[in-house]
C-alpha cells in the first residue's frame, strides 16, 4: 500500500476542487442572468461538460493502461480545465461558451481515471474502499474551500461591474497549484500476474492482454445509465435555490454545506463498504438521491434547500468512491484504466440528454417536474441494483 501516493492524489483533488467550486456555483446564475441564456442552454453546456469528460475518460483509461504512466495524463486534464474556465472571460457567445465548457469537461475527463489507477493501484483490496474514500474526502474538502473563498469573493467585488470576471480569472489559481504538485506523484511499478500452477485454476490476465471486461461490470454499467438519466446537471439545483429565494451570496454557503457533509461522510462511507458490501452502500446513497430530487420538487421555501442541500452530500459519500471501488472489485489491475474510462463514458454521455431533459422539462412544465424524473429514475435504479446483486455479481465481491 502506498499511503504517499493516495494522499498526493487527495491534494491533486483538493485543490482542484477548490477552482471547480469557486466558479461553478455562480456560472449557471452568469449564463441566465448576464449573458441571457435559457435553462435549455444552460442543460445542454453543462451536459456538455459532463459528456466531454466522460467520453475523454475512456481515452485517458486506454492511454493509461497501454503506456502505464499517470502523471503527464493528469498534467493535461488539469491544464486544459484552465483554460477553459479563465477563457469563459473573454467570450460570451453560445458557440464559444460551449466550445469552452467541453474543453473544461475534456480536461476533467482526462485526469480522472489515472488518478483512479493509482489509487487503486496504491492500495489493497481490504483497504480500498477506505483509500477511495480518502481521495474523495480531501477532493470534497476542496469543495468546502472553494464556495468559501467564493463568498469572500462575492462580498469583496461585489460592487464591482467585473464581478463575475474576476472570480472566474481567480479559479485558475487553484489550478497553478495543482499542476506543481502532480510532479509529486510516483507512477506505479508494472503489474505482472503469474501463470496458473495447475489445472482447474482460473488464469488472470496480465497486464499487458487486452481481453473482455467481465458481463458483471457491463450489466452494472447499464444500471449506471439508466440511474444517470435521472441525474442531471447540478446546475439545475443551484438554479432550484434560486428560485426558490436563494440569494447569490447564500449560494456558495449552501454549496460549502453540502460538500462539508460530504467530506465527513466519504471516508466513513468509504469504510462501511469494505464491510458490508458495495452494493448495500450503493443502495444507501441512490435512496438518499431520491429523497432529495423528491424534496426539491416538493419544497416550496428557502429554507428547505439547507437540509436538503446537507443530504445531498450523503448520496454522494455513498455512490462516487464507492461506485470506483466497486470497479475496481470487479475488474483485473490490468484493465482497471478501460474499465474507469468506459464508466465515465457512459456517465457523461447519459448526462448530455439527462441535462437537456431537464433544461426541457423546466422550461415547458415548470420547476418541479425535472425533480419528480430524478426521483424516479433512482428509485427504479435501486431495485435493479439489488438484483444485480443478488443475480449477476459473483459470490467474492457481493459478500
């Protein structure tokens, strides 16, 4: 186990989500209120982002597993996310603002699945869960920092007719920081498999064999999208808060709520499915998904949206790490980078229509019907998952 790396990759994290959260909280209320775009726009840049990452994970996944090195992969994930936020100042047009959030979500995606790897990579199967959970603590607590400072930010410039300029040419601080610290990182040594000592022994392949992924990761996959088709953008909750009375300064306060709870819960959570299972935690965390979509769609005061926002961050404790050690159980060290990738992929392509819909459903049949579709969605999903543990994942990884 290599505590060192697991940590290192935490910080990559930590500070890259102190720029993902000090602009993302008020780029939906920029798009709407400043440049004037519909929430159908809206839906589908931030769809954007999210597609573009994922399709641009399987990419990185296969780079990653065919050249085993990490560290200029990640370098050029995070370098071309800084890009494409401090760039948003300097065009305002549909075309540009969507050429340049795809090229942010391109940058996300290719960092993601080689930090992925050496995570995993970094530690045991006893401990991975915990490791995951590590990771995305230190990530979230990136996401505790970055709507503080955002909020600072705002009260600062708040008279300032570049308000919103400023803050995004600040994100890329962050980043600066981030791109230093990746030469840090120590790639893994190469993972050799032997060779089955006798018959009736299943023989693993090696690193270097490029053979199917098993039925069990493509059937969790498609239960993966069909719970994403319910998961859009959360753009649209911060546009909920809004609407709801929500002001622009409270904004990144309940963001930083959310990922405070987040933070706190990950590790734990990380934890308790080392113990009881993936699926069971997975479980936990779609059903809280549900419950809040429900009760975005119910609400009808502010002050709703702070406890609702606080148990948000509990579905993503229990499903992001959680959903990455589950992979990981299920696929051979030598193909965990493809595995990662195709993960994304299919995540990011659902997301580009889940996000559209929800622009849609928004604009045409009003604030709560997207919410009601979440809440749906992830409860259908559940129940598939449940089966899925019960008929398809092998017996080692579902006790």
């Amino acid at each position: 186990m290599n505590k060192r790396n697991i940590w290192y990759v935490g910080l990559l994290s930590f500070f890259g989500g102190i720029s993902q959260d000090i602009f993302s909280p008020i780029l939906p209320i920029y798009l709407t209120s400043i440049l004037g775009f519909d929430k159908t726009i809206v839906g589908v840049a931030e769809g954007i982002v999210a597609a573009s990452a994922q399709i641009f994970k399987i990419v990185a996944g296969f780079l990653s597993d065919k050249f085993k090195q990490q560290k200029p992969i990640i370098f050029l994930g995070y370098f071309l996310s800084m890009l494409g936020r401090v760039l948003l100042v300097f065009f305002t047009s549909v075309g540009s603002v969507v050429g340049l959030r795809l090229l942010d979500g391109a940058g996300k995606g290719i960092k993601d699945p080689p930090k992925d790897v050496l995570v995993a990579g970094s530690s045991g199967k006893e401990t991975r869960g915990r490791s995951f959970g590590i990771a995305r603590m230190l990530d979230t607590l990136g996401s505790v920092a970055g709507p503080l400072i955002l909020f600072f930010l705002l009260w600062i410039f708040q008279n300032s007719n570049a308000l919103y300029h400023k803050i995004l040419l600040f994100s890329a601080v962050p980043l600066i920081i981030t791109l230093l610290l990746i030469f840090k990182l120590k790639e893994l040594p190469e993972v050799r498999h032997p060779k089955p000592a006798g018959a009736g022994e299943t023989a693993v392949l090696s690193s270097r064999d490029v053979g199917p992924l098993p039925t069990s990761f493509y059937i969790f996959i498609a239960i993966v999208i069909l719970f994403t088709l319910g998961n859009s953008s959360d753009a649209f909750l911060i546009l909920r808060a809004k609407n709801l009375g929500i002001t622009l300064l409270e904004i990144p306060l309940v963001i930083a709520l959310f990922n405070f709870i987040y933070a706190l819960a990950a590790v734990p959570f990380g934890s308790l499915s080392d113990k009881i299972g993936r699926i069971p935690t997975l479980i936990i965390g779609w059903s809280a998904y549900a419950v809040v979509y429900l009760g975005f769609a119910l609400v009808s005061h502010a002050f709703f949206i702070w406890f609702l926002y606080g148990f948000y961050g509990i579905y993503y404790a229990t499903s992001e790490g959680v959903s990455r050690a589950l992979l990981a159980d299920i696929v051979e060290p030598g193909h965990r980078g493809r595995a990662f990738g195709i993960y994304g992929m299919a995540v990011g392509l659902t997301t580009l229509p889940a996000s559209f819909l929800a622009g849609f459903l928004w604009d045409k049949f009003g604030a709560s019907v997207p919410f009601y579709f979440g809440a749906i969605m992830s409860g259908i999903a559940v129940i598939l998952l449940f089966v899925f543990s019960k008929k398809f994942l092998p017996k080692r990884i579902s006790t």
